[in-house]
C-alpha cells in the first residue's frame, strides 16, 4: 500500500469526510491534552514560564518530517503527491507579522481556540468572532490587495529548492536545534518560575 | 531530570542522523519493469495517422509533436508544430522539458514508427507519462493522409467515408503555406467533418 | 509520591512531548492518508463564505475572493476542513471532559488585567489572526505546522517569522499575561 | 513540579514504537524484483550501433537444426501462437515475459551462452519487449528483422534475403519536404493523383510495415 491514499483514488470520496471528523477529532484531543486550550499556557512560550507550545510544536514537526523521509525512502509515500504549500513571499512575510501580532494578542490560534471553546473558554470565543470578522474584513478589501496577495509567487517550493540543502541535512539541522531548544528552556523555565508568582505553574 | 530524556534525545538524533546512512536508492530506476512492460503490451500506446491528423486539424492543443528524427531531416519537413527531439539526444539534460509537461499528449514519430517506438520506450522508462507513437510514421502519413488510396469500388461505405474524410485532410495539409487564406475556409469544414465521423477515422495504420 | 499529587489537583495536561510525538504521527498519518496536512482557519474562511452566500449572494458572487471557494453544486461548508474543525472541537471536548477541564464557561486572564480587557485583547487577536492567516496561505496549523512538517519553503517561513515577531512583540503586551 | 519533569514513560514508548516501525519497515522494504542493468543512455547507444537485430537469413542455420546456441521465442498470446509460427520456435507471449520462472529461464539461457531471438508479427511489436530485456542486462537477447509475416512471405527462400534489405525500418520512402510543398500532388484531380501515386510508390512489402 502507498500513500497518500486519497490523491490516489485508494480510498474514495465518500470516506473523505469521516476522515476529516476522525482526524480532527484527534487533533483537537491532542491539542486540548496538552494544555492548548488556555491561552495563558499558549503565550507562556513568550514570556519564559511556559514553553509547552514550543515543545509540542517542534517536536511533532521534527517527528513529522523525519517519518515523511522515511516513508518517501521506503516508498510507502508518494512525495511527488504530498501538497506544499506555495510560498508568496512578500504576502507570506506579511501574514507572518500580523499573525505574530494577533497571537501575542490573542493567546490562541485557530486550531487551539476551538479546543477551548469546546471546554467552556468565553475568551476563545471572543476569539473565533474576531477571526470571522478578520477574515471577512480581509474578503471585502480583497480588490485592493489582489495585487499584493499574489505578488512574489515562487510557487510550490520546497525548503530545499530555496536554501539549497537536502531534505535530510535540513531535518537534521532542525532536529539539532530542537533538542538544543528543548534542554535551554527548561532551564529558563526553571528560573522564571521562581521569579513568577502570577501564573500557577501545571 | 528523568534519564528516560536522556534517552529520547538520543533516540531523535538517530532517527534523524539515520536518514544520512541510509544506502542511496536507486532513483535513476524511473519506471519499473514489469509496468513498463505492461504499459509496452498495450495498444492505446499507438496513435493512428488519422487520430493525429484530427487533432491537428481542430488544433487541439493538448497534443505536442515529437519529431524524433535527425534536426537536418526535421528541417526538410516535419508535421506542422512539431518540436525535434533526435532519438539520440532524447536522453540530453535539455531536452527534458519538452517531455515531461502537464497534461500534454506528446505523440513521437520517425520515418516509419520503429525510432519513435524505441524512443518511447526510452522516455517511458525514464518516467514520462501520457506519451504515444504514431503508427506508420511519415510513411504512413503520406500514405495515408496526404495521398490517401481510393478503397476498390467493392470496399464498404465505411472505407469510402474515411476516404473522403483523408481526402480532405490531404487539401488542409499539402502546400499550405500557399494557400493560407484558402484553406481557411475548407480547414473548418474538414474539423467539422471529422468531430462526427470520429468512430470511422480512428482506423488504418 | 508528591508529585503525583500535586498532579492530581491540577489541571493535568499529557506530557507535552508525549503530545509532541503524538501530534507528529498523527500530522504523518493525516499526509499518508489526504496527501496534505492539517489545518484551522480554512474552516472560519467557508463559515464567512458561506455567510456572505446566504446574506447577498450576488455580493459574494462578484468578490473575486468568495468567488474562489463558491462552486454551484455544493455549499463551501461541504469542505474537508469544516469537517476537520468540528472533529478538534469534539476532539477537545472529549479530552476536557476526560481530565476535568470541561466547565461552565469562564474568562480566562491574567490577575493583572480586568476580563473586559482579555475580551477585547482577544477579539482583536482573532482580527489580526483572521487577516494574516489569508496573507500567509494559512495559520499556525495549516502553513506553519503542516507546512513546515511537508518542507515547504513558505511553511517554513511562517513559523520562524511568526513566533519571531511573537517574541519582539511579547514585552509590549507583558502585562496581558504575567 | 511540572508534568514534564515527570517519567516521559509513554513518550518514550511511542517513540519507540515508531522508531521499531521504521527499522522493521526498512528492513522489509520490497527490493526491487528487476533492476535496470542499461542507464537510457546506454540503451541509446545499444540503438546506435544497431547490435541485436537478427537477420531472417540467418534463420537458415537455426531451422535446419544445426545451429543449437539460437533459441527462438514468439512474443506473440496462444493463439496467434497456434496458428502458426516458426519452426523450433517457443511461445512465451509478452505479457508473461517478466514471470519470474521466464526471467529465471532467461538467466540460465545468457549463463549457457545461448542467443535468443523474439519476435511477433512484425518487428514493431517485438521492439519493446527486445528493449526492455536488453535493459535488464540480457545482452543475449536478438529481434527479428521483419518479424513472423516476413518471414512467412520468405519461408522458401531465407537465404535469398541475405541481399534484400527491405526488412530493414526506419528508413523514408518519400522525399516529404516535396511533397507536402505540393509539387507533385497538388493540382491534380482526384483519379489521376490516385493512380499516379500507386504507380510511384515504392513496392515494398506492406506486411513488414503492420498494414499501412
């Protein structure tokens, strides 16, 4: 068997949503589980006290990425077939800042407050509101940005294609400065927290 | 501090430094022998002269001609649109782009179609898809599409129509050049024809 | 063991890396199976489509923006990611109620600020959040996570300059959560 | 003391356990049952140097029962097989070509020195199947110049083709560039450029060519 299935017709469309639901269902689990559904733990990774979302992030991307090479090399998975993402620089660097800005703000992220508000978090709600109106905002001013949102387009590149390095040597790269960033902050955790009286430490 | 951290420090540094080990697989490999033995047994691998004519004609532009032929040869003549690609060079770095592209059908041909078979089988086995020979080549061309032979009067209707169908193509393809602004005309009755008729003009080579 | 006790009046949370590798197979197992990885804001993005659809068809039919995602045959919340977006907020619902965090609903802040604040603080967020996720292809999930996670140069890209700009910014607004 | 400082007992497990998943998966991994021994490259220059065409005069030998290191294959299915082929020849049809008893077959054939020679109907067909094992290395393997239909024209008089080289392909039979400038057929009625073409056209076999 060889993956993606669903690009290759494996598993036909009318699985599709369950999928989705059983997916998501783990993915909200996941992320609810690990302390995502209270901003104040999301925005710790800012501040030094908490980094759990520093910690769950990159450790899923690093496993993430190891197992996609491994699975491309085994050829139990069809890169060729994964989507990447397309890369509009100027758009995406852009994006990139306000994100940054709304999540300092905010304390969640999309996926994060939906997990909140399924436990009861008013503020994740306050949350999602914004984000709806945020992206019709965005939908209405669409005719005058149009020109921007495409500029730059350097298409489906990979991280590879750009900075010029294997896929291995990159993964390799990230996984080292994971475990550097791991080790590091928890020793800045360690001395935050004795510092810090506000925020009950779980 | 739990040593088990310890551990799994490790662990991820060799899952991730065990991507470096690993032995280099063999990407030149492209298709695999049994699918391209398979894909070599099949008969939809073939284009008959009458299917490229057609699309010619209603300027469809999904197909892309290969000329495998020498350049000189290609130069003398060559089906109108058509790119060379010399079967020599069909593995050279700079022709790759002209294979591998989107939603194209690239149909080879040569004199006859033993070169375009050979180049196909080259291009498929480096990976290529949706790539076909034309039956016949050139010769068959001629034959059938420029100096198509009228069926024996006891031939059935069928014959007659593709003859007919063959003879119009042959007016839309000889000396055109010249008569650019008159073939406007029959280029449009001839397309017209042959979307109908479609069943009958996939027969010959 | 003490620790297990203090474990036990708190909140509870998995180990964050056990929820790191778990989300790393799960993130695997979602590109084995679609072919593309995870994502959010994609489902906020049909809910406003669909919105303005039902509000002024006509509206939405000449903004080249909904007009991207509209399609005749079926509404835009008939999409995979509606569908995976309901699955977290089940999926959280689920792990809330399993470790006693489902409660009535509350506003959570920081001592120092006021909840109207936090509300406010919040929905702005969401704003800004709403506008980037469209510039940057994505949010934190879909361009950042799962970006990153398939070597896309761009997914890349917003992770490092979207915690980055997190960081410069984070001593600004200190005082909204220590 | 945070939930981190804890035992990662279970993370540790998973890990583990996907660790195990990935070292039993590349040690399982499926080799590949045929390997390419030809870059395309050299396959080319296989092309080139036109080595592995079997020539029909050199079928004398083989059907006279004297020359014992040349095998014959038909590529062709059962049918076609049964009604009629060539002496001494084997039938193994060309979908079957890469079974692994065939390709077994085969192996034990090169080791042996034994040239093998396929062939189908006409040289087109045996083309592919002639490359795609010259691919996988064995440099044994001939095709049949002119294929079954020439050789059935022939039957009486092989030797005699020594000097006749119109099973040889890839050759023009017409000068194309005058012919489509128009020169010679346009302006003509229909009949007349009708029979003057089959006058003018080469008389060559039209079996060889697979009915055009």
């Amino acid at each position: 068997m060889m993956g993606p299935l669903i690009p290759q017709g494996i598993i036909t469309g009318e699985w599709d949503f369950v999928i989705a639901l059983l997916l998501g269902i783990a993915f909200g689990f996941i992320l609810e589980a690990s302390g995502f559904s209270s901003s104040r733990n999301i925005a710790g990774v800012f501040y030094g006290y908490n980094f759990v979302v520093l910690r769950v992030f990159l450790t899923a991307v690093l496993v993430a990425m190891i197992g996609l090479l491994y699975f491309d090399y085994m050829g139990w998975i069809e890169m060729d077939l994964v989507y990447v993402l397309p890369t509009y620089l100027r758009s995406m660097v852009v994006g990139s800042f306000i994100m940054g800005l709304g999540f300092v703000l905010g304390g969640f992220c999309p996926g994060t407050s939906y997990t909140a508000i399924a436990i009861g978090k008013i503020d994740a709600l306050v949350f999602t509101g914004g984000l709806f109106l945020g992206i019709f905002l965005f939908s209405e001013a669409f005719p005058w940005i149009s020109g921007f949102y495409y500029s730059d387009n350097l298409g489906n590149v990979t991280v590879n294609e750009v900075l010029g390095i294997s896929n291995e040597l990159f993964t390799f790269i990230l996984v080292v400065m994971g475990l550097v960033a791991f080790w590091g902050t928890w020793l800045i955790e360690k001395r935050v927290r004795k510092t810090n009286k506000h925020y009950k430490f779980e | 501090m739990n040593r088990n951290y310890l551990y799994l420090t490790m662990l991820m540094l060799a899952l991730a430094g065990g991507l470096f080990v690993l032995p280099e697989r063999n990407n030149e490999q492209g298709t695999l022998p049994e699918e391209l033995m398979w894909d070599i047994v099949q008969p939809t691998r073939y284009a008959t002269t009458d299917q490229v004519a057609r699309m010619i004609i209603e300027k469809d532009p999904t197909i892309e001609l290969i000329d495998v032929r020498p350049f000189d040869e290609y130069t003398d003549f060559s089906l109108p649109g058509a790119v060379n690609i010399p079967l020599d060079s069909i593995v050279n770095e700079n022709y790759q782009d002209y294979l591998g592209i989107q939603d194209m059908n690239a149909v080879f041909f040569s004199d006859d179609d033993i070169k375009a078979d050979q180049a196909w089988v080259i291009a498929r086995r480096m990976g290529y898809d949706n790539i076909y020979v034309m039956r016949g080549g050139l010769n068959c061309w001629v034959e059938t599409i420029i100096r198509p032979e009228k069926p024996d009067e006891t031939a059935s209707r069928q014959e007659f129509e593709k003859y007919i169908l063959r003879k119009g193509a042959s007016m839309y393809f000889v000396g055109g050049a010249k008569m650019d602004e008159n073939t406007g005309s029959k280029k449009t009755n001839v397309a017209v024809k042959r979307k109908k008729k479609a069943a009958v003009a996939e027969g010959g080579c | 063991m003490s620790a297990d006790k203090t474990m036990r009046q708190g909140p509870r949370y998995i180990n964050p890396y056990f929820g790191g590798v778990l989300l790393g197979l799960l993130l695997l197992l979602t590109m084995f199976i679609t072919g593309r990885g995870l994502g959010a804001s994609g489902a906020v993005k049909s809910a406003v489509v669909t919105t303005m659809d039902k509000i002024s068809p006509v509206h939405a039919e000449h903004n080249i923006y909904y007009s991207k995602f509209l399609s005749s045959n079926h509404s835009p919340m008939f999409n995979w990611l509606v569908f995976e977006s309901l699955g977290i907020f089940f999926g959280g619902l689920l792990s809330g109620a399993l470790y006693g965090r489902l409660k009535k609903p509350r506003i959570e802040h920081s001592p120092k600020i006021s909840g109207k604040t936090r509300l406010w603080a919040a929905g702005i967020g969401g704003v800004l959040f709403g506008v980037g996720s469209q510039f940057g292809r994505g949010c934190s999930s879909g361009a950042a996570l799962s970006g990153t996670a398939s070597f896309s140069f761009g997914g890349f890209l917003v992770m490092m300059l979207l915690f980055g700009t997190g960081y410069v910014l984070a001593y600004f607004f200190k005082k909204l959560w220590i | 003391m945070h939930v981190h400082e804890l035992n990662p007992k279970r993370t540790a497990v998973t890990l583990v356990l996907f660790a195990i998943v990935i070292v039993v998966g590349l040690f399982t991994m499926a080799n590949p049952r045929l390997k390419y021994a030809q870059t395309p490259g050299e396959t080319l220059k296989m092309l080139r140097n036109d080595a592995g065409l079997f020539f029909p005069h050199q079928l004398v030998g083989v059907l006279e029962g004297n020359n014992d290191t040349v095998m014959l294959i038909d590529l062709r299915n059962a049918f076609e097989f049964g009604r009629g082929s060539i002496q001494h020849a084997e039938n193994i049809s060309a979908v079957e070509l890469l079974s692994e008893e065939n390709i077994d077959r085969l192996e034990q054939l090169k080791s042996n020195g034994i040239t093998v020679v396929v062939f189908a109907d006409n040289q087109l067909e045996a083309n592919g199947p002639w490359m795609l094992l010259r691919q996988l290395g064995f440099d044994n393997i001939m095709v049949l110049a002119g294929g079954y239909d020439y050789y059935k024209k022939r039957q009486g008089n092989l030797s005699g083709t020594a000097e006749n080289d119109t099973y040889l392909l890839g050759t023009a039979d017409y000068n194309f560039a005058e012919i489509a400038s128009g020169t010679i057929a346009a302006g003509k009625s229909e009949d007349a450029s009708k029979s003057g073409l089959s006058i003018k056209r080469k008389r060559k076999p039209a079996v060889a060519e697979g009915g055009c």
